[in-house]
RNA sequence: AGGGGCGUGGUUCAAUGGUAGAGCAUCGGUCUCCAAAACCGUGGACGCGGGUUCGAUUCCUGCCGCCCCUG
C-alpha cells in the first residue's frame, strides 16, 4: 500500500488514539499535524501523546521545538513532506494525525509558499500609519483579485498579501493561480466526529483532567523562563489564557473557563474547516465500543485500494 | 426591621415618554505561512400587576427578587 492516511477532527475527539490504532493495523508511523505539540515543555496543555499512549508506534513532529521558537507552516510542509517519502521507502505506512487544518492541506495539497521572510511585526510597523480602509486599498492596487478575496479588517492577510507582493515582486493572486489546488497524495481522509453536546461535555473534562494533572505548574515554569504572550507558542490554548492571571486581571477559575470555551470555539473552527476542505469520510466515533469504529474505518481503507 | 440602590437578550452594561443599542457568549461561515490564529455574518431582551398619558421600558405605585448601609 503507498497511501497516507489522514486523520482528523476536532480537538477531543479521540484522534490521537485512531492514530494508534490505525498505525497498529497498517504497520504505519504516526505523523503529528498539529501546530503546538510540535513544542516540548508543553504537554498537558497541549494533550500530546504520552509513551503510554503511543503504545511503542513511532510519532514524528512532537517535541521538535523549543517554546521560545516560531514556526511556519512553510517549515511544517517541508518537514512533513520529507517524512512521508521515508516512511513509504521503508514501506511502511505515514498517518497524518492532527486539528491543523491549514497545516495538513498545505502539505498535501500542491502550496506553493513564497519565499518572504518570517516578519509580520516588521510589517505592522511599516503599515501602522494606515487604518483598515486605507491598507486595503493599497492592496487594491497592488493586487487587485486577493483583495477582493479578502475582508478589509481582516488586517493580518491584507498585510500578507501587501507582503508578498513586496519581497517577491510577486502578486500573490498570481501565485495561486499556478498551483492546481490538488492533493499530491494517494491519500485517505478519515474525519471524525461526534454530537456536538458531546464533544463539548470531553472537551470540558479534558480541560479538567489538565487541571489535575498540573497544568498551572506546566505553565508557571514556562513563565518563569520567560515566556510571553507574544511567543508564537504560547498563543496555544490551555496557555495564552493564564497572563491576564498572572497579571492579576481574572481569577484562577476564569483560567479554566476560558481554557473551556476557546476549546469550544477552536473545535467548531475545525469543523468548518475539514468540512469544506477535504474530500473526507467521515466516522461517528462510538464513543462505548472505540474498536468498532476502528474497524469500519480499517475495512473501508482496504476496500480502497 | 428601617434607609438607599438595582431589576433590559445567555451574560456584562447602554439609551429613550413614541415598542430598545453595544461588548462578550451562542449559532453559521471564510481561509495558501501568526491558523490552538485572523476575519465575516446571525437569532435572541425591557421581573409581575395597577395608575398617569393619545402612547410607558422610561413617570407614579403595590408586589416579588437581588445588592449595600444601619440595627
């Protein structure tokens, strides 16, 4: 077999655990396609995969950063894409299990990122002069056809594409218009899902069980090694929420709360996602029999090829 | 118990003698490197009763509920 697997849904809804179980099945490895386990020191909030969990499976791309580093989607691609190719020469199979929606498209989807250095806080400075309107109109006539794919307040990619066009000499409607917006992969999207109600109640003793598992402690040393709101790490959820603690402007439990609903909402921004994204097959986990759903997924997967 | 204050969508708070507006939450959506991000759209409310008035959420009043002070 020379297919990846995919895996993906909301955050909570037991993928890591499909992973597992489908790399058991498939004599894969698992490939991580999440923007923040890809730190170490972060684990509890995160929920990254414990040696526990991975039951001896291989798991690539967690822990492979310090929180203090940035990250890229451009470097995600580049990294993944190399650690497909090695798993299907051993051949074995690479099973692509994370919430990154953007991430994993960019992967395996012909992305074509331009070569712009990482500088979003140069350009916020350059362009601060300029309100919304103002911005969006430059891009208007720089590159007409993006701006027209944007919101005039969504501020962060007019910038991008105002970027683009200036370090590039390239516009980036242009770009896009080369690329055939295909998947590169012999691959299988599996999605899973659960009721809604559900999912929220998990998330909700997920965040729980965190708590338990000492989670203020986990982010109290990153604090203390200086960690700021504006690392690009700390932008997770289960870890931007507590600096307005420390900062003595909400309670401890508010912490938590907030932990709760970001996870919320952060579940329903995947779902649009893989909703609309993919070409997916998508799996009601049976939440008292997790084997059954295991199989139907294993038994549809080799009906495919 | 006495004095004062307050009761407006899920929540925090506006405004107004001519049937109410915002933030957050909710729900839906967008997406080519900040994506656990950024952005867009959406439904939903004047505690209950009486009075004044052409008309009350707004003024008066009774009740209920909550808060503060005093004892």
């Amino acid at each position: 077999m020379n297919k990846v697997i995919v895996v993906v849904g909301p955050t909570g809804v037991g993928k890591t655990k499909m992973g597992v179980e489908l790399a058991k099945v498939f004599d894969g490895e698992v490939i991580s396609g999440d923007s923040m386990q890809i730190y170490k020191q972060m684990d509890i909030g995160t929920a990254k995969v414990t040696k526990e969990e991975t039951q001896g499976i291989i798991h690539h791309l967690v822990d492979i950063k310090d929180p203090t580093d940035s990250y890229s989607v451009k470097e995600f691609q580049e990294t993944v894409r190399k650690k497909i190719q090695e798993i299907l020469s051993k051949g074995k199979t690479p099973i692509l299990v994370g919430g990154t929606g953007l991430y994993i498209k960019a992967t395996l989807y012909d992305y074509e990122f331009s070569e712009t250095q990482d500088n979003h806080e140069d350009m916020k400075e350059k362009y601060a002069h300029l309100d919304n309107h103002q911005l969006y109109n430059y891009l208007m006539s720089i590159d007409q056809s993006s701006a027209l794919e944007l919101h005039e307040n969504n501020r962060q990619r007019v910038l991008r594409a105002i970027g683009i066009y200036e370090q590039t000499g390239q516009r980036k409607s242009e770009q896009l218009a080369k690329q055939k917006h295909e998947c590169i992969y012999d691959a299988y999207f599996v999605g899973l899902t659960i009721d809604r109600e559900l999912l929220y109640e998990r998330i909700n003793q997920r965040v729980d069980v965190m708590k338990n598992l000492g989670l203020e402690k986990e982010v109290c040393s990153l604090y203390k090694n200086g960690l700021t709101r504006a690392h690009q790490s700390m932008k997770a959820i289960g870890y931007k929420e507590w600096f307005d603690y420390f900062e003595g402007l909400c309670s401890l439990d508010d912490v938590y709360e907030n932990i709760k609903k970001h996870s919320r909402q952060y579940a329903k921004r995947q779902y649009t996602w893989f909703k609309n994204q993919f070409d997916m097959h998508w799996y009601e986990v049976d939440l008292t029999c997790f084997d059954k759903t295991v199989t139907k997924i294993v038994e549809d997967i080799k009906n495919e090829k």
